[in-house]
C-alpha cells in the first residue's frame, strides 16, 4: 500500500504562477505551494530527489532531447511529427505501437509514417492473444455479450510482445481509459501518447474543456448555475 503523505497540490487553481518567473522570494509563491525555498523538509525534499534522477544518463537524453524537439518544432509540427523527430534525436531505431483495434486504420497509416522517416515499427494490437473477457474475470454484467467469446484488452501482453521487439520507444494510441494505465505501468521502455481515446469527441478529449461554459456546461453544473 502507497505511504500516506501530508501534503497537497493544487496547482491548478493557482493564480500567481511564480514558479515559471524563477523568483526565489518565498513570499512570492502561495501558503500551500511546493517551492522549497526554506521550508520543512519533507515540503524541500521533493525536488532536490526529482533533480537527483535529472541527472541520470538516460534521463538526461530524454528530457534534452524533449527540450530540443520542443523548441525547433514549437506551432510547427503535429504530434506525429514530433513524436518521430523525438525518437530519431534521441538515437531510438526501433519504436513500439501499441493501439486499440478501433484505430486499426489510424495505426496503419502512422506505422507508415515512421517507417518512412526510417525508423523500425512494430505493433501490437489491444486484443493481441485473442483472451476472453471472462478469463480476465470480467463479470457479464460488465461485457458487451453476457454468454459466448468477447476478446479482451491486453494492455500488459501489448508491453510484453514489444518488449520481446526490443522496442527502445513505445507509442500508445488510443488504448481505453485504465487499460492505458496497464500499459504505461508495465511498459519497459519509455512511452508516450499519441492520440487519447474519446469515443464521443473524435478522440479530441479536451473538446468538453474548451466548450465548459456551452454545449458541455452540463459537465460543470455548479459553475453554470444548474
């Protein structure tokens, strides 16, 4: 079980935003805010563990190359495009793409645009291994078709068949909520997104987001007065 902490984060609501001007006045950041400037130690100890793993060979790759792609390709390039540039910048030769079959078109078409910037693709399909639900004790209530074979997801066998690949990159697309979870948490090589699943929205999840305050307002019924 997950120690308990004491502390809170909610930076989400925050207002004052000082952490991205570099100010190292305490004052200048809210009661509640994890700078560690000079308070108690569990409250500083966060970031001088966070800068600590920083300073791993591999990591170091992966966010200086993050930096590099960011800053060459910024308002330039889709996520695609990205996604290869990364992989190519940061020396991986051959990526994984792990997708749900409901994308089966959308992942052929960005297996070929990889191969094409000359990387190796391989890729594995969400019900690889062809399992029933019910062997993954799934109840019927909570199946499609309450009596005969229905394939389950297999978001661990996705990160076993890349691992067997010798993937150095992995690519999710479009993998059920949860089921992405699985796939980020047994994946053995670092692993990134490419389109989140939203049946509804055209896989655009941030679509309810944008439209708060009118066609999804009901999302929100507190701040819409409802």
């Amino acid at each position: 079980m997950t120690e308990l902490r004491k502390g809170r984060s909610v930076c989400a609501g925050c207002k004052v935003q000082s952490c991205k001007t570099g100010s190292d006045r305490i004052e200048d950041y809210p009661e509640w805010c994890w700078y560690e400037g000079e308070k108690d130690g569990w409250r500083g100890k966060w970031l001088a563990e966070a800068l600590m793993e920083y300073k791993k060979e591999k990591n170091q790759r992966l966010y200086k190359t993050a930096a590099k792609v960011e800053s060459s390709g910024y308002k330039k390039w889709t996520r695609l495009q990205e996604i290869a540039e990364f992989a190519l910048a940061a020396g991986f030769e051959n990526i994984g793409l792990a997708f749900c079959i409901g994308l089966d078109r959308e992942a052929e078409l960005a297996a070929r645009y990889f191969a094409g910037r000359g990387l190796e693709v391989n890729s594995v399909v969400c019900c690889c291994g062809s399992i029933d639900k019910a062997k993954l004790n799934v109840p019927p209530e909570d199946r499609f078709t309450a009596e005969g074979f229905e394939a389950g997801c297999n978001p661990i066998g996705q990160t076993k068949v890349l691992a067997e690949c010798g993937t150095e990159f992995n690519v999710m697309l479009g993998l059920c909520v949860g089921h992405d979870a699985l796939f980020f948490k047994y994946s053995e090589a670092p692993a990134t997104v490419l389109a989140a699943k939203d049946r509804v929205l055209g896989h655009n999840p941030l679509a309810a987001v944008y439209n708060a305050e009118s066609y999804y307002g009901h999302l929100f019924p507190e701040e819409n007065g409802d």
